[in-house]
C-alpha cells in the first residue's frame, strides 16, 4: 500500500488481444486519476527491440531466444502522458506508432513466450504498481502480475469484433492493412 496515501487500489483488466480492455483501462485510469499501464504495449516494445536488432527471422517470425534474453537488461520500457495521449517509451524513444504496425503484431505472441522476456516484464510491471494507484491491462495481468489486485475485470468479445476493432485502430493512425490479415493475427494470437 502507498504510504501517503492508503487508499490507493490496484486494478488489474485482463481479456483477449482487441477486446477494448486497453480503451477501458485507459478512460479508466484517465477518470479517477491513476496511472495506465498498457502491458501489450511493453511486449510490443520488447518485439520491436528484437526487430530493430536482427533477433527475429522474417521468414518465418522465429526469434533468437538467446540473444534477446542476452539484451533485456539494455531495455527500458515506459510510458509518457502529452495531454491525452499516453506514448510508449523504449530506451527513452516514442515508439508508440511504430508498435502498432502490423510487422511487430505478427511477433509479439513468439516473444512473449520466452519465459525469461515474461519473467523480466512482470517484474518491471510489479514495479510499475508497488506504489498502487495504477489501471493496468493485458493477459495474466490479474492472475500472475497482480494476483491481490483489488479489482479484477475480464473483457470479452468475437475474434472479428475484435480484427474490426484493431482494423480500425490501425486505419486511424495510418497503417495500412486488411481485415483479413488482422483476423488471421487476433485468431493465431488467440491460438498462442
């Protein structure tokens, strides 16, 4: 519990990839003056890392466990709050519209499932929430990063109210793509 303040909980919104819990947490945070922590946007970043440095194959999204285990203490994730934009931060760098393309989408479950890149997140998550006073979203958020939250929701919804969901995200800042190839991505990251 924060000192100087007791009060302060921790929520914790879980649910599959699209599903609104990122808007929720958001408008969430935004109303009763929390911090937002978007933990999708953390392994996204993580994936661009990867990216970025040759870790991850295009034929075929395989990742080179070893090197990007070897590079995660040279990553620093945050995020940063311009008026009502939150931006994600990688090493001090707004990668926030780079994140969301479509080529990080597509390596984001790989990465995610090295346990040591779970392991190191969830750490620096926790951290993130020692002080409470924070809406966080993602996966597992309420079962393994904060299983003592104070609230917990789960969000729910179709796989292709969901690619509509993200299809339009992604028409709204520029980033070209079909809602076929945005089904096909919620669908397999569903799968994973």
């Amino acid at each position: 519990m924060n000192p100087n303040n007791p009060s302060l909980i921790t929520i914790a919104i879980d649910g599959y990839s699209s599903s609104g819990k990122s808007s929720m947490a958001r408008h969430l945070a935004k109303t009763i003056g929390y911090r937002y922590i978007d933990s999708g946007a953390m392994y996204r970043a993580v994936a661009l890392h990867a990216l970025r440095n040759g870790m991850i194959s295009h034929a075929d999204n395989s990742v080179d466990a070893d090197r990007l285990i070897a590079a995660l203490p040279e990553i620093a994730i945050d995020f940063e709050v311009t008026g009502d934009t939150q931006s994600t931060l990688l090493n001090g760098e707004n990668v926030e519209t780079e994140i969301r393309a479509m080529a990080v989408s597509q390596c984001v479950s790989p990465v995610a499932a090295i346990p040591q890149v779970r392991h190191a997140l969830v750490a620096m998550q926790q951290k993130m929430g020692e002080s409470k006073g924070i809406v966080m979203d993602g996966r597992d958020i309420g079962t393994t990063v904060f299983p003592d939250a104070e609230m917990k929701v789960f969000v729910r919804a179709s796989a292709q109210t969901r690619a509509q969901r993200r299809l339009s995200e992604m028409i709204e800042k520029g980033i070209a793509t079909t809602f076929e190839e945005v089904l096909a991505n919620v669908v397999s990251r569903d799968h994973i």
